[in-house]
C-alpha cells in the first residue's frame, strides 16, 4: 500500500460490514456506531438487521441495512449501491462474513466444502472487488477477516483452515495490484486466534459433535477493536491473540516438527450437539438468533497484548527502547563498580574452571588418603612394638616356671610369629588394609601365647606373682 495513504477519523466514516448481526461483526458494528462512524449492515437474515439497527439508532447511531448473502455477488452489488445511496459514499469496507464446518476432510461432502468457500472465500473475493471499485478515486480501505489458522490447521478444521490461507493470498495478491496501480486503498488482514463467538452452535457438525476452541479464548470486542484501528490507520497484517501468533510462528520456523506435534496434540474440547447435528447450522440459511451478547466459556480474555503492540508500533517501540537503554546503564555501572553477575556467572559456567577445580579437588583426596595411609601405618608399627613388649614381658615372667630348652624354643617362634604379624601389618596399612592388620596382630599374639603352653599332661605355672597383677 502507499506510503502516503492517509485514512480518515472513524468519526468521519461510512463504514460497511459484513456479517453484522453475530459474533465479531456485532461487537463491530456496535463499537463503530459508538465511534461515531456511519454504519451500513450486511446480514442474511432480515429480523436481526432490522433490531440491530434500530438498538444503534436508539443509542444515537446513525445506521442503515440491506439483506444479502455475501456469495450472491449481485446482491453485494446492490448492497453497496444503497450504501451510496443513503450515505453518499462508503470509506471502509469490512469483510467478515464466515461459516464454520468442523470435520474431517475425508468425512466432508465435497458439496459442503464447497458451500464453506463460497462464504468464505467467495464471499470475501466479492465483498473485495466491489469495494475496490468503489474506493478506487476517493481511497479508503478494505479490511478482511481472516484466522490464525491459515498459517498452521488444526485436525478437524482442515476445509475452514484452507478457505482462510485462500483469503490470505488473495488479500496479499489484492494489495500488490492495488499498489502496484497506485491506487489509494489500504487493504489489511486481520487474523484472530481462537474468539468467544456462536460459531460452535451455527457450524455444521459432521460426527455428531460440536467442537469448542481451546484456551485461550479472547472477547469479539477485542477483534473489533483491532478491526476499527486498521479503518482508521493503514495496517498490512494484525494478529489478535499471542496463541495463534506464538503457532504461526513455530509452524513455519519448524514444520517437521510441529506437523507431528499438532496432529498429535491439536487441543479441541468436543460437547454434545444433540440428536440434529445440521439443525440450524447456518451454512445455508440464516439462524435467526444474532445480536446476542452471552459468554460461552468459562474465562475469556479482554484484551490482547500482541494486538495493542501492533497497534501502537510507536509506542511498542519506545518502551523496549527504554527497557534496552536500562539495561545497558545497568551493566555499565556494575563494571564500573567491579565484576558484574553477569561476568560471575559467565566465570562459573566457563568449563575450564570446572576442570580446575576438580583438578583441586582431586589432588586434595589423594593427600588426605596418604594422609590417612601413613597415619595408619605409624598406628600398625606402634602395634607391633606394644606386642614385642608384651612378648619380651611375658617371657620374663615365663622364664622362671619353664625349663630353659622349651622356653627358648618357645620365645623363637613367638618372636618370629611377631616379626611376621608386624611386617604383614604394616604392608597392609600402607594399601589401607587397617582392619585385617589388627586382626593378623592379635592372631599372632595369641598364636605365641599357645605356643608357650606346658606339653599335655602337665601342669602349666601360673603367671600371676605375688602382690602383682598380670602382665604387669
């Protein structure tokens, strides 16, 4: 679109709209009015229009009506014709006239498919063209309704997901010839997430089931409002709804990956229908129960975030300009008072401190197990010496009750038993064996106590002296 396109205020407006009398184009219609915009409504059913436009005139709107169906493009035809004929004009032409059919592509009449892109795309193609030749001297703008769907379907919604990419390529390729032509039309897609609309009630179901939008669900009014900004400011694209965003997004940068994902875990609540799914489904005749405002879900959302940035691109752009600067400042003034936690971090995630430290660590292990190994050491030759006392005690003691042959013999082998038992202790202190060089110890002490007993048969001395206790 050009550059130098400048739209009028809203309060100066003839705004047209499609599919008036329900959902988005109701709360629409109703904001515009409130704007002060005049309203032209396009319905299919003539009891709605006709309340709906005498509500708005009642609250001070100026509004008038004409019954069509937007597939019948010489009914759109003679719509906009008396659009000019009571206005004068017509600035902005909304298309959001649509038809839902949830239901397998396989399970889908071609019949039906056939009827949704005739509202869908169609009717769109139509309300477009006859706008575009309207708007064509006097400028103005052509707003199209289309879903976040268009960029990645969902199972279930596969005939609604592809009538909504053919109106994304058409509103792109309406653009470049527009602008192309010079024209001075600002042609804009707005494409909401999932919206707390009657759409489940007015859908032809195949299955026998009415399927529900999965949360996050946003209230009509915030579309509306998106719709009524872009009347008003030329806009190539506006998503309303981070979900549906945050999908399209994901979809195109990693389609392997999210074709298995969503096929797999697309979130779709389904309710009862009923004994008649088609009954009063509105693909083909109107229901009659529009200009009703009830909310259908349990939480609905009042405002999105991803709209309202992309509607105040300026602003959106000074706030994360400040919060940048801040940070900046931020990080300047901690190097300036020494190392900043981002450096801290950095320095605990760097890999080469890890390998110091486990170096450090690793190192400190083995001095304490040496450590730990001379102590025990050191603790096996005091062993072995307390025993040699004990021994060389003990022999004195014996010296004197057994005869000197036997004693002799006696105290070799106990000697040797105990040269053996320290020797063995202490090479099994210095692997950590600590354990099983007590128990060698006091096996060999013990081996030589035996080895002193008198031969059977004869009695042994006793040991104790008087006015001393043993082994004293």
């Amino acid at each position: 679109m050009p550059r130098s396109l400048r739209l009028k205020p809203l309060s100066q407006q003839v705004v047209v709209i499609t599919g008036a009398t329900s959902g988005i184009g109701l709360a629409t219609a109703r904001r515009a009015a409130v704007a002060g915009a005049c309203v032209f409504l396009i319905a299919r059913h003539e009891e709605d229009l006709r309340r709906l436009c005498e509500t708005l005139q009642r609250d001070g709107g100026r509004c008038s009506w004409a019954v069509a169906d937007v597939a019948d493009a010489d009914a759109l035809e003679a719509a906009a014709d008396k659009c000019e004929r009571l206005f004068g004009r017509l600035d902005t032409w909304i298309n959001n006239a649509g038809a839902a059919a949830p239901g397998g592509l396989r399970e889908m009449p071609l019949d039906e498919q056939r009827a949704l892109f005739e509202t869908n795309y169609w009717g769109l193609v139509n309300g477009s063209l006859a706008a575009a030749a309207r708007l064509a001297e006097r400028g103005g703008a052509i707003i199209n309704v289309g879903s976040s769907l268009a960029h990645a379907p969902v199972p279930g919604q596969g005939v609604y997901a592809a009538s909504k990419h053919a109106v994304k390529g058409f509103t792109v390729g309406l653009r470049l010839e527009l602008a192309r032509a010079g024209v001075p039309v600002a042609v804009t897609l707005v494409k909401p997430a999932a919206v707390d609309t009657a759409w489940d009630r007015r859908a032809r179901h195949f299955g026998g089931y009415a399927a529900r939008h999965p949360q996050p669900v946003y209230a009509a009014h915030v579309v509306a409002d998106a719709i009524l900004h872009c009347a008003a400011h030329p806009v190539r694209e506006i998503t309303v709804g981070g979900s549906g965003r945050l999908i399209a997004a994901a979809y195109s940068a990693m389609p392997g990956l999210a074709e298995p994902l969503f096929s797999a875990f697309a979130p779709v609540v389904r309710s009862e229908r009923g004994d008649d799914p088609w009954a009063d489904d509105g693909l083909d005749d109107p229901t009659g129960d529009g200009a009703a405002d009830e909310v259908r879900y349990p939480m609905v959302r009042q405002f999105s975030v991803l709209a309202e940035a992309r509607k105040h691109p300026g602003v959106t752009a000074g706030g994360l300009g400040a919060l940048l600067l801040l940070g900046l400042i931020t990080l300047l003034l901690g190097q300036r008072r020494g190392p900043t936690r981002d450096q801290r971090w950095r320095v605990r995630l760097d890999p080469r401190g890890w390998t110091a430290g486990l170096r450090r660590g690793f190192e400190a292990t083995l001095d304490g197990l040496g450590d730990r190994v001379q102590e025990v050491g050191h603790r096996a030759t005091r062993v072995r010496q307390e025993a040699g006392r004990s021994l060389d005690r003990l022999g004195r003691e014996a010296r004197q009750r057994l005869p000197r042959e036997e004693l002799q013999a006696s105290l070799r082998s106990a000697r040797r038993g105990a040269t053996r038992a320290g020797r063995f202790a202490r090479d099994h202190a210095r692997g950590g064996g600590v354990l099983a060089a007590l128990v060698t110890v006091a096996a060999a002490v013990a081996v030589a106590v035996l080895d002193g007993r008198p031969a059977k048969g004869r009695r042994r001395p006793s040991l104790r002296l008087e006015g001393q206790d043993p082994l004293m």
